[in-house]
C-alpha cells in the first residue's frame, strides 16, 4: 500500500477523476481492468491500492507524469511493445524499485 494519503477519484473530486480517465485513455489495452493481473484474489486493502493514486494529491502532476508514459507506450512508435517492456524493467532494477 502507498504510505502517503491518497485522494479517491469521483463525483466529488472531478480534477482528479479527469486526470486518472486522460492518463489512462493513453495507456496499452493490457493494462485496462480487463487485461491485468486477476486483483480479485487480493485482499480488498492491497486490491484498492495504486500506484497511479499515489500522485492523487497534484492531479496536474498526475495528468502530465503519466501521459507522458502513455505517450512514450505508443504503439505507433518504432520499438516494440517487448523493447518497451524491456527497458522499463532495466530502469526499475538500476532504480531498486520493488514494484
């Protein structure tokens, strides 16, 4: 779970509601919530939880972050999708990123 306080996406919070559905129109389809892992075996707690919701409290900063990941997954670009993949993981492990 992120350790920071995170804001829920909603009617009420239509900033934050924006940036998540902008950012995620940017996306490969696998990562939709039909084409990930199966949360439903998590416990509701970890299954909730986001990494993208982390950047809840600067939606702004949500919005640009993450659309420019979308961005740079464009299938239109000349890497594959495996190349992509490849590097991210290569940035993660330099990183010591445990996700």
């Amino acid at each position: 779970m992120t350790w920071i306080k995170t804001e829920r996406p909603g009617p009420d919070n239509p900033t934050l509601l924006d940036a998540l559905e902008a950012q995620r129109a940017l996306y490969p389809a696998e990562y939709g919530p039909n084409g990930g892992a199966d949360r439903s075996r998590l416990p509701p707690l970890i299954a909730a939880d986001s990494i993208v919701l982390s950047h809840s409290l600067i939606p702004d900063a949500l919005r640009h972050a993450f659309s420019a990941f979308g961005a740079m997954m464009d299938p239109g670009l000349p890497l594959a999708r495996r190349d992509h993949e490849l590097i991210a993981t290569s940035v993660s492990a330099l990183n010591k990123c445990h996700y």
